[in-house]
C-alpha cells in the first residue's frame, strides 16, 4: 500500500514511521511512505502556504493552489483508486471500522492541514473524505495522519503475520473484539512487590484461564467502559 503525505512540517514524520511495525512493513516492501513538502508547491520569493480568512477572523487559512497543484503532480493522471483524505478537526470521527476500510485501499494521500483552517474548496472538490481522530483540538493534522497510517498499515496482509488469503478479511479487527475490552494481562514475576499475578493463569488448567479471561474482559469493561456493553445504559451511573 502507497501512503502519501502532504504536510508544511515533512520533518515532522522521521519519529513516528521509523520504528517498530510501520518500519517492518516499509522494510518489508508492504508499505510505502511518501511524504511530500507543501511549500514544494509555491513559487513565491516566501514560499507562501496561508493567508488569511475571507470575512475577517483570527488566523490563517490553507490555500487551496498549493495543494490542489501538489495532488495533481503526484497523481497527474489520478484514478478512483487514489483517494484523497483530507485530515480535519470537522470530519467523522476516525475508528477501527474507517481502519479496517482504509486497509482495502492501494494508494492514500493525507492531507495534514494547520492554521484555522483548510479553504474549503479542497474538502469540496478534491479530498474523497475527511477524517478526524478524535473530539478534541489538535494544533494540525500531522499527529492525526500518523495515527491514522499506524492504524491502517498493521491490518495489511503480512504486517502482523496477518493471514494473505481471502479468510484475512472476515478477522478483521472491529476493536474490541465482541465489543469488550481485551482481559487483562500480566507476565514474569508471578510476585511483584506482593502484588500477585492470578494463581488460575498459572495453573495450566486452559479451560478455567478461557473463563477467567472472559470475566475479567467483562470487569474491566464494565469498570472502564460501560458505553461498550450492549443493552447497558449508555452512561455509567
Ligand atoms: C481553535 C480553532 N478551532 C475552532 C474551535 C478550529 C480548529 C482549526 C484547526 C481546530 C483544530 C484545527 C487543527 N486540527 C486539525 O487539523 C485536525 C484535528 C483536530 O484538531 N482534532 C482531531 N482530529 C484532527 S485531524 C486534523
């Protein structure tokens, strides 16, 4: 899968696509990461990326040529396949559903957008989508695009040692699993400082550690999480 990334802050993405998982696949020839500079795209003696909002107001406010020219020279021939995503702090809100339906795709661009704002006509004439990762204020799109590559690039054939055939996609994760919370988990000591790990874990009894899993899934959840637990109140009370 071909990720691009169009950012005014392309140092910004050396962090997080250098280690672990998303590093493997990249190594691997699974992944592959462009990140694109947007003031690439100027030709002013500034390099000019913002101005500021029609109507008046605080800030400043994307231009839409840079970034309507950068998608056109990546993509100069641009198919269906080859979906624009424009990061927003107005989009649905992004989850594993959105992850595991991006992971189909073969080729993204993230657009990471900063200031105010993004002028709007990019969301209305050239992104696919918008996408937001969560209902709080970031100061810009590029922690939203890592999210949203680290999301989607673990669910791709072969990242995780996930499967390749056609069965991969029916285990696909909907991210809590029955709509639990995963139980909780512990390893070597079995004492730590006088806190015990569960003797049933260490008993090798694999029926009675299904069970035990299974209740403390169903604990957890309902202490951390009751908006998860179907036919329960939406709220904790
Ligand atoms: C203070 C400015 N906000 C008015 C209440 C509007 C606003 C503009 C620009 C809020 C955030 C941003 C920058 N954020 C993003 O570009 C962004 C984002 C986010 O803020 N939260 C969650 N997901 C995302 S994806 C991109």
């Amino acid at each position: 899968m071909i990720f691009h990334v169009l950012t005014i802050f392309p140092e910004f993405f050396a962090g997080p696509f250098a280690h672990g998982v998303v590093k493997r696949a990249q190594d691997a020839g699974l992944l592959d990461i462009r990140i694109h500079d947007l003031r690439d795209y100027t030709f002013d003696r500034h390099r000019t990326v913002d101005d500021r909002p029609f109507g008046g107001g605080e800030g400043m406010v994307l231009k839409p040529e840079p970034i309507f020219l950068a998608v056109e020279s990546i993509w100069p021939a641009r198919t269906p396949s080859q979906k624009v995503i424009l990061l927003s702090a107005q989009g649905p809100l992004f989850d594993q559903a959105a992850a595991n339906r991006l992971s189909q795709e073969s080729e993204l661009l993230l657009i990471c957008g900063r200031y105010e704002g993004v002028d709007e006509r990019v969301a209305e004439h050239l992104a696919d989508e918008e996408l937001s990762i969560g209902s709080y204020v970031l100061s810009g799109g590029e922690l939203a695009a890592a999210v949203v590559l680290d999301a989607t690039a673990r669910l791709l054939p072969g990242v995780l040692g996930n499967d390749t055939s056609a069965a991969f996609e029916s285990f696909q994760e909907t991210g809590h699993g029955e709509g639990l919370l995963d139980c909780p988990h512990w390893t070597r000591p079995a004492d730590f400082r006088g806190w015990k790990a569960p003797e049933v874990l260490l008993n090798g009894n694999h029926e009675q550690i299904r069970r035990f899993r299974k209740e403390s899934a169903i604990a957890k959840t309902t202490r951390l999480r009751r908006d998860l637990i179907k036919d329960g109140p939406e709220r904790g009370e």
